[in-house]
C-alpha cells in the first residue's frame, strides 16, 4: 500500500561518486510517494534505517543506509560541507571485487610479458656468453689443445730429428690464438737446417687447422728452439685459411 506524504522541507543529496559534497542549501515543497520498496545487490536484500521513497520520478535512499548496505565507511566534513565513503578492510561489493581482480589480472600479464622479454634477453645473453666461453674464452679447451698437440704433433716428420716437448696457448687481447713451440734441437743444428721446408710449412698448417676447428680466429705460430731462441713465426689468416711465414732463422 503506498502513502502520500508532503514533505515540508528537505535537502536532497545526489550520489555521483565515492565523494559527495553538497552545494548550496536550500528547502521546497515537494511531494513523496513512499512505497514498500526494495533493493537488492548480488542477489542480497538491503535494509533500510530510513525508508526510500520516490520523487519527481526517482529514487531515494539515506546516504548512511547506502554505506551501510555497500559495506562503506562514511565521513561528514563540516567545514567543506562533504560527504567521504571509503571501503571498509577490502570490503567491496562483488562488482567493485571483479573490476579490481580485473586491474590485478591486467597488472599480472602486463608483468609475465615483461617477465617473458627479460626470459628472452637473459636466454640470448646466455647464448653469446656460452659460446664466447667455448670458443674463445675456455681454458680448459686451451689446455685440452695443449695436450692435444704435444701428443699429435711432437715430431712433424718420422725421417727428420725435429722433436717438439712443449706447446704453449694462450689468446691475446685481439683474441688470436698464440702458439709457442719449444723444440728439443738447437737452432744451429743440421736438423733445423737440412729440414724439408715444404713439409715443415704443411706440418704447421695442421697444427692450425687443428686450433681453427676450435676457434674461429687468427692464429700466431712461434717456434723456439732448446735454448728458448724464437727461430721461426708463421701467421694463419682464418678469413682465407692460409699460412703466411713472417720469420725464418737461417744459419
């Protein structure tokens, strides 16, 4: 049953947001229909400490009743004449909850995406550093090299007395690869003189292969005799593959 009220003066509050302030104050006469009127949210009844009613085709609820049923605090600031809703420890009605779990959702794959780039950039960096440190900057290959030669190429020919007992590697700052021999003749020996020439340069040119199978750079090839005496320097070019002597001891 619906009743005819007259009201003789009221203020009139309209909601738009989580701040609400009031203008100027002003009374008029106006007419209000109250009806057994109902709310619900997510399915669940709102009570009333003062009853709605209907105006000028709206309307109307106490602004205490709609914090109260929305789970909100509310603060009256005198001075500035406003109204202040806040929720209450993350109380929030089902819609606020699923727009915040929407933010949160969006944040989060804003965050794997990222997380994915950064994966990417740190697999790529691995990448470069794995293979730096496998071809250019492995000791441990270095020295595998080392024994690799000394047991391979310590004598470069079965009918000649030229007999090498160490080799040495090591990268220089430009990351060629250097290569010292230490032979076990001396320089002024009939064995490095009467050497074959030809096969002496073939037998350096595989030990270069042999390095340039594990690095891809330019080789520098020393050769020393007992006494520690530089008697020879060859240089191998990576780009062409081929062998250049720079220095020949000749008695």
């Amino acid at each position: 049953m619906k009743k005819k009220i007259l009201i003789l003066s009221l203020i009139f509050i309209f909601i738009l947001g989580s701040t609400i302030s009031i203008g100027s104050t002003y009374s008029q006469n106006i007419t209000a229909w109250f009806y057994d009127i109902k709310i619900y949210m997510d399915g669940k009844q709102w009570t009333f400490t003062n009853a709605p009613f209907i105006y000028n085709g709206n309307a109307y609820i106490s602004i205490n009743d709609l914090a109260r049923n929305m789970g909100l605090s509310i603060q009256w600031d005198s001075q500035s004449n406003t109204y202040s809703l806040a929720s209450i420890d993350g109380n929030l009605s089902l819609s606020a909850l699923k727009y915040k779990l929407d933010r949160q959702n969006l944040e989060i794959n804003n965050l794997r995406f990222q997380l994915a780039q950064k994966e990417a950039e740190l697999a790529m960096l691995k990448s470069s550093t794995s293979s730096r440190k496998t071809y250019r900057n492995d000791d441990d290959l270095l020295d595998d090299l080392e024994d690799l030669l000394e047991d391979k190429y310590d004598r470069y020919d079965d009918d000649e007395d030229l007999y090498f007992k160490d080799y040495r590697l090591y990268q220089d700052s430009n990351d060629d690869i250097i290569v010292k021999m230490y032979g076990r003749f001396d320089k002024n020996s009939d064995d490095w003189k009467d050497r074959d020439k030809s096969d002496f340069r073939e037998f350096i040119e595989d030990i270069c292969r042999e390095i340039d199978r594990k690095f891809n750079e330019d080789i520098e090839v020393i050769v020393y005799d007992k006494d520690d005496d530089r008697i020879a320097r060859y240089i191998w070019d990576d780009s062409d593959n081929e062998l250049e002597r720079k220095y020949e001891y000749w008695r």
